[in-house]
C-alpha cells in the first residue's frame, strides 16, 4: 500500500495502486482496475475521476502542473478539467510531467518525445527511456530502456548526459529533488556528489519499495 514519510515518520494509507504520482498540491493513483483516483486527504480515501476514461483504464499516471495518463493502448491522455482527453496518436511506456506543465514522454518502440512550446504537439529528443523524470522543461532525467543507466537532459548543449547509477524507475519532486527505486527495491534520493551520489533512503517499517512518488526532499509517497 501507499506511504508518506514526512521526515522519519511513516504513516500507511489504506488502498493498493498500481501508479502513483505527487505534487505538493495532490496525489494520484491508480488502482489495481486501471482507474485513476485523487487521495483525499480528510476522509482518508481514494476520490475516483473516471470521466472519458477509456476501455482498459490507465496503467501509468503523471503529475505535476497537470495531470497525464498513459492507457493500457499506451496512448497519452490529459486531464482537462474533470475529464480526461486523448492527446494525440502517439503511444509511450512512460511519461512525466514538470512543475511547469512540461511533458516528456518515452516512446512505446523507442525515441523519447516532449510535447512542444504550443502545447499541441510532440517534439522528438534522442533517447529511449524505460521511466522517465521530469523537474521543469530544462530538466529532465530518465532511466535507459535496456540498461537502467541514467542520464539528465542538458538544456545547452541540447542532449542527454550520462550519470552514475542503475535504477528501475525515477521520479522528481517539486523542489528539485530525484528520488529512483533499483532492481531491489531499494529507495535513493540523488546528492550529485563526488562520493555518494545516490543516497540511500531509509523508512522503518518499509524496506521494499516498487514506485516513488516525492513531494519534496521530506515528503514522499510510495508503492511497497
């Protein structure tokens, strides 16, 4: 089930999810239907937002400033109001969403793609992502399809630079932070220095985690 530690305090919610996604302002999931769901925090439960959801459900959920949903087609949807909308044909394995409404998307055979400045398009950048991390449309990270190596977009120089580490899957928080689960399902927030540059994090009662979804560098939800 889902956790939020703030600080060394971990408090479990009730409810299993397949995805999870959080913004300092919202937390969204999925359940094990495909069905996406909004947590709510005063009854302590899972608000569902069906509305246009498509046959099959979602089995990726993104957030940020917006909301993004892959479909078990793996095409990309948006939220738009309470109604979630296909956005374009185009089919990904994963997606990510920034504090500034940026997208990036990792194509469904390969190629990774940023929905463009319009807003009504998508753009494609070198790369192949099996997960996908996303701070603000100058920032961005992702996990290679094959390896589980990282790299973090330059902005300048307008490519994909190489950094240490192997993870499954990658998520950024509001604040900056990257936190990533590896193949053992173990917790790490990156530090980016010469000696440890990823930190690994640890929360009593909770040893083995599938996803992480950071508010921030004291506030954390994940999937055990």
């Amino acid at each position: 089930s889902p956790l939020l530690p703030p600080g060394p305090v971990v408090d479990t919610v009730p409810g299993r999810l397949l995805d999870i996604s959080a913004t300092p302002d919202a937390v969204w999931g999925l359940l094990d239907s495909g069905d996406p769901v909004r947590w709510n925090a005063t009854t302590r439960t899972w608000d569902p937002v069906t509305a246009g959801l498509p046959a099959g459900g979602f089995d990726k959920i993104a957030a940020g400033k917006g909301v993004w949903a892959l479909s078990t087609e793996k095409d990309a949807y948006r939220l738009e109001g309470t109604t979630w909308q296909r956005f374009l044909d185009r089919q990904f394995r994963c997606i990510a969403v920034g504090t500034d409404g940026s997208v990036f998307a990792g194509g469904r055979d390969d190629g990774i793609f940023r929905v463009a400045q319009d807003g009504s398009s998508w753009e494609e950048i070198d790369g192949d992502a099996k997960d996908i991390a996303v701070v603000n449309r100058n920032r961005a990270w992702h996990v290679w399809e094959n390896s589980r190596t990282l790299s973090e977009w330059n902005a300048q120089k307008n490519e994909w630079e190489d950094r240490p580490g192997e993870l499954g899957q990658i998520a950024a928080a509001a604040d900056g932070t990257i936190w990533g689960v590896n193949a053992g399902g173990d917790l790490f927030r990156w530090t980016g220095t010469s000696t440890v540059s990823w930190a690994k994090q640890a929360y009593p009662g909770a040893e083995q985690f599938s996803t992480v979804a950071p508010v921030s560098e004291n506030e954390v939800w994940a999937i055990t």
